[in-house]
C-alpha cells in the first residue's frame, strides 16, 4: 500500500491543516512509546506522527540491512462485509477483488468517474464475504464517502474501523524471524507447518491473536523489504510493539520514522499520494494501468477511462501528450527535489516535465528522483536537465525501481 509518509524534505502535498489552523491533532495509541524513545514528530493529516528517532539514514540502513518497526496507526482502515461484499468491491475499485482468496491481499485503485485517482489501497480478503481496505490517512474522509455513496444497491455494510485498529509494520531482512520471536503472537494450532510466518506469501495474511484478541498478520509493506503489516485493536498496540522490540532488538531492530520510510518506498520505486498519484493522474500514466480491470462488467471510472483510450486510438498514431512516470538516475550529490523543473538541454527553456520525488539514495550512494515527463521524452537511457535552484544538472532517464530486494 502506498500510504503518505512524510518526505526527508519533500512534505508530503496531501497534508492537513496545520495545526493552529485546524481541529486538534490526533495522537497515535503509541504516542507514549514514541515520546519515550526520543522521536521527533510531524504533522501529517491532523495527526502527530514519529518522522524519526535517531538519524533518517540510520533508520533507513537498519531496514535494509536488519529491521525497522513503524506505526503505521494514522491509516485508515475500512471494513467491508456482506453477502455482495466482493462485487461491490469490484464495482468500487479498479481491480477484480472478487478473484482473490481468503487470506489473499490486492493493490487497488480507488477512482473517481473521470478516471482520476482518489487514492490507493491495499484490499485483504479476511473471510468469504468480508474485506479489510486500508486507505492512505491524508485520503481517510474522501476514501470512506466514496466507498459508502458506491454501496447503493449493493447487500453490504461498509464501516470505517481506523479507530478501533492500530497498524505495526515490521520491515527488513530479518522481520520475519523477529515476528517469529516475539511473544505472545498465536496463530490457529491447525497448522502444518514448522511456523505459519514461513508459508505466508508476499500479500498474503492469515489471523492470529496477540493478548487473547484478535490480531491480523500481512505480509505487506512500502519499503522495498519483505515485512510484515500488523492489525491489532488499539488496546493492545503498545504491548505489541514493546514485544516486537524486545525480540527484534538482538536481531538489529530499530524504531523507524516516516522520514526513512519516505527514501526507503522511493527507492523501491512506489508511488506516493499527492506526489505521483492524485485526481488529476489516471493509472496508465502511473504506471498502473495493470493495476485496471477492464475484464469487469462496470466499475467507477471505466467510461472515462475507456474514452481516453479511444481518443488515443483515434489519434493518427500520435502518442498519447499526457505526462508518463519515468524513473531519473543522476550523479553527484545534489538530488533533484519535488516540483523541480526538467528541460531537455541545459539550455532549454521549455519544461518538458517535473519531478515529483527525489533524494539522495541512501543505499545507492547517487541520486534518485522519479517525475512526470512529456513521453517523447521518457525512453529508458535519455538525457535530461533539472534546474536545481538556479544550476542545471544532468538526469538520465532509467528503469524503476531503483532498488529490488533479493527474494527467497
């Protein structure tokens, strides 16, 4: 899923008001375990959040190297239940939910009906009929309106739950073996294997229970590692995640803020909201036209989207002018930023695209930026100039993502 952390230096743009502007700031069930481990916070959609601990490059090698644990409890989580849960979901999203398993996870888009992206969700399938969607936070009110007007005429109940859940990610190479420690986690005895953790693939959940409640373990995350994504009700999230750190601390465990998960889900080449998705983007020029399933019957946005793609048929072969994601390498130590301006020469003057992430790869030792860029323009290897404050530095144009982990 691709919820909003807060960029290094690059604010996320779907942010909420600031506070002395706006309602009172939401804490999070872990506010007391966050104040007590030194974190600095941030301000993201109304609430305060963690964007760090110790150093952001810190928190984002130890995830690449061992672990990270993150709170993730801003999010919103939806559930959807009833008997017409799957075809709803299918008439609401962009993907085919109904094909998935029980236990199964989707990436999904949520449209609206002029093709444009609401937001981006992740789907799991928790039961025949029942459905977890967790939306990104800065998109909580419009995401759970949209679902709740789309439930017309469908048997279902639709019911926004992101108080009664806190969200623990734990990210990196060594996550699983730190779930696997920590204590208290119960899976169903019915089991065949040496440990659940260890046949739960990539997307996929299964139930288990923490402190005798309900708890769901998914094998998802935004960093670019393997990790898992842990739903557990708000009462029991700080014992969980003192559990969490007391196993994972010997395996390299850190506490890990949303300043590290912003330049760990860019170099891993995931699309953040209000950066490279928003309502006036329609999933093919994000790269997710894959995403779309137009083997449906009906969903929200297809009309739109299907009328794009005649006109782009109809076009005497031309390609299509709207701006395409690319993928931007460049060199030295000066990172193209957000909203900087990419020409075709350094003595252009005309705009042929913007950026719309960047940093200084922590991993990579070199810059990575990702942008939206006139297509002629966008084949893998061209060269390019950004405007970084007054001096024009070279980008090549490269393959995302920047950075793929080895799987097992």
């Amino acid at each position: 899923m691709t919820e909003a952390p807060v960029g290094v230096e690059n604010p996320a743009r779907d942010e909420g008001p600031a506070r002395d502007e706006g309602p009172e700031p939401v804490f999070s069930p872990l506010n007391a375990v966050h104040l007590a481990a030194g974190a600095s916070f941030t301000d993201f959609a109304g609430w305060q959040m963690p964007v760090r601990y110790t150093s952001d490059l810190a928190e984002h090698r130890a995830v690449r190297t061992a672990a990270g644990i993150f709170d993730l409890s801003h999010m919103a989580e939806i559930s959807v239940a009833g008997p017409d849960a799957a075809a709803f979901l299918d008439f609401a999203l962009a993907g085919l939910l109904s094909a998935t398993a029980v236990g199964q996870a989707k990436y999904s888009l949520l449209l609206d009906h002029d093709g444009g992206i609401i937001d981006d969700v992740v789907a799991y399938r928790t039961g025949e009929t029942e459905f977890l969607v967790v939306a990104n936070a800065g998109n909580h009110a419009v995401a759970v309106g949209a679902l709740l007007k789309r439930a017309a005429g469908f048997d279902v109940l639709v019911s926004d739950v992101s108080d009664q859940l806190a969200l623990i990610a734990v990210q990196g190479p060594a996550a699983r073996e730190i779930v696997k420690a920590t204590a208290g986690i119960e899976f169903d005895a019915d089991t065949v294997d040496d440990h659940p953790l260890d046949s739960l693939k990539y997307y996929w959940c299964r139930p288990a229970r923490y402190a005798n409640k309900p708890l769901l373990v998914a094998r998802t995350g935004y960093t670019g590692e393997d990790g898992f994504e842990l739903y557990v009700d708000v009462a029991s999230a700080e014992a969980l995640w003192n559990a969490v750190v007391e196993a994972g601390v010997p395996l390299g465990l850190v506490p890990a803020g949303l300043a590290a998960r912003d330049t760990l889900r860019l170099e891993a080449g995931m699309p953040l909201y209000g950066h490279e998705l928003g309502r006036a983007t329609r999933p093919a020029q994000a790269g997710l036209g894959r995403v779309v399933n137009f083997a449906k019957e009906d969903f929200v946005g297809r009309a739109a989207l299907e009328a794009i793609s005649e006109s782009a048929d109809q076009g005497a072969g031309e390609m299509d002018p709207a701006r395409v994601l690319v993928g931007l390498r460049g060199a030295g130590k000066r990172a193209a930023r957000a909203d900087y301006e990419l020409f075709e020469t350094t003595e252009s003057t005309t705009p042929i695209g913007v950026i719309t992430s960047g940093v200084l790869s922590p991993t990579l030792g070199f810059p990575v930026a990702m942008a939206y860029l006139d297509p002629q323009f966008s084949a893998q290897g061209t060269e390019l100039s950004v405007d970084v404050r007054g001096t024009r530095l070279p980008l090549t144009v490269t393959a995302l993502p920047f950075y793929r982990r080895k799987r097992d």
